[in-house]
C-alpha cells in the first residue's frame, strides 16, 4: 500500500502552509493589466482575507505566456510586472507570487517573490525547476493537466535535490478528452504525501479552447469544486479574482467576482475548520 502520510507544513513569510495549519488563500487577478488595477484589486482581496480570517498570499502574472492566441495581452512584462509586485508587498505588507517560464527568470523574480511559481505546462522542465529552486524562495509546481499525481513526486524531486525543501502542489484538473477538465480529488491525498497541496479552483474549471482564440469556462463550478477540494484536505486555495469578470483581460470565462469572494471563503473556511 501507498504511503499516504502528509508531509510537515512549509514557511511562506510568517505563514505555515500544511497539515494542521488552517486554510490558506493565494488569489489575485490572471494577469497584471495595470499599477492601479493590481493594487487596488490586492487591497480589495486582503480586506477579504482579514475579514474571513484566511492568510493571503496575492498571485499576478508579469507574463502569460501560454495563451491561446498569439494576438492575447500577456501582461507587462518581467521588469515592470516585479516592479509592481514588489509594491504590493511593500504598501500592502502581504507575500506575492508569480509564475516563471524560463530559467533566466528565475534570479530577478527570487528577488521580489515569496513563492515562485511552476506553470502546469512546464512542469516536467529540470532546468526551471532547478533555477527556481536556487533562487532560496518556496517553490509552488502546478500539475500537469497531463500528469498524475504520483509522477509529481519526481517534480518535487528535483527541486529538492537542488537544496530546496520548501516546495508546494498545486491541483488545477486533468486532460480527459477535448476542451475539459476534470478533478480527481484523490489526487490531494495522494500528492500531500509529495508537498502541502494547492486546490486551484478557477482554472479547474477552464474549458481550453473553447472560446477560438481563448479558453471558456464554467465560473458557476467554482464554489463545488472548492469546497470538495477543502473538505478532502487541500492545504490552500488557489482563486484567480477580479472586480469586473468580463472586461477580465485573461481567464473571463473562470476569474471569480470579488463580490461573492467573501461568501465563498467563509463557506470554504467553515469546512477547513470543520476536517481540522
């Protein structure tokens, strides 16, 4: 039989991430669209997070550089896009995260970044998980809507065996035919004896491609498949947020309403507290 032991919790700038440690929330918009909109959205979120009694860790991408169409707005860029994290953790005093797609990423964004992020894609990729895991900050790996979760150990693998043991999982569906995803919830457990785990609840309920030049999705699915991942044991909750859905620039079809964003994480909470 398997081990299915949970792993010790992880530090993420003052906040335990693991078994026993309550939930989690990393949530912020898809993509960075402007200074004024990511700021305003991340002090938005927090007095969400204060209010309901979830730690937060705000999310925002410099560069989506996986969209469906080459014509999509993918953000500003490295320089511009860490330059506006940075004062969202220095204004706001909350850890940031972002995702990284090549190795010479890596050391600008271990600079401003309390969790450099994997994406889904690129897992597998040993030379970006090696920089990321120089760069000394907690690495978060995204599973590969392709992988299982027992392959992800050997993601984890990697990033340990470069010197770093801060290192988290992030659920976000599997490819079972075309345009969908689906979430196994076993695979938490199943994971957490890896690494902490992430529960990505926006993206898990993308349909890729459905759109033409971009993904659709099933925003209504949100709060189903984020209670069930809470209830069987996720460590975090991975939200992607914004104050106006459809005039979202990246992922409209799935980015939660920051209007319901409370209601949902007192929902998610109670269940937290409730498994222990």
């Amino acid at each position: 039989m398997t081990d299915l032991s949970p792993v010790p919790s992880i530090e993420v700038a003052g906040i335990r991430i693991g078994p026993g440690r309550g939930l989690v929330l990393i949530a912020g918009p898809c993509v960075i669209e402007s200074r004024e909109h990511t700021l305003r959205l991340a002090e938005a979120i927090k007095a969400v997070a204060d209010k309901v009694g979830i730690p937060l860790i705000f999310k925002a991408s410099f560069d989506k550089a996986n969209r469906s169409s080459i014509s999509s707005f993918r953000g500003p860029g490295l320089e511009v896009g860490l330059a506006i994290l940075s004062e969202v953790h220095m204004t706001l005093g909350i850890p940031v995260t972002s995702d990284i797609h090549t190795p010479e990423q890596a050391s600008a964004a271990g600079q401003v970044l309390d969790v450099v992020q994997i994406p889904a894609f690129l897992c597998r990729q040993t030379d970006l998980l090696v920089a990321a895991a120089d760069t000394g900050r907690a690495v978060n790996i995204k599973k590969g809507q392709f992988m299982s979760p027992e392959e992800m150990g050997l993601a984890v693998g990697k990033v340990r065996q470069a010197g770093n043991e801060r290192v988290l999982l992030t659920e976000r569906g599997t490819f079972f035919g075309y345009g969908r995803l689906v979430n196994d919830m076993t695979s938490i457990a199943k994971m957490a004896h890896f690494a902490p785990v992430v529960f990505d609840a926006t993206h898990s309920c993308q349909l890729p491609g459905a759109a033409g030049t971009q993904s659709g999705g099933q925003r209504e699915l949100v709060p189903t498949l984020a209670n069930a991942a809470v209830a069987a044991g996720a460590h975090a909750l991975f939200l992607e947020v914004h104050d106006d859905p459809p005039k979202a620039k990246s992922d409209s079809a799935t980015v939660w309403p920051l209007e319901k964003l409370a209601g949902l994480l007192t929902q998610c909470k109670r269940i937290s507290d409730a498994v222990g």
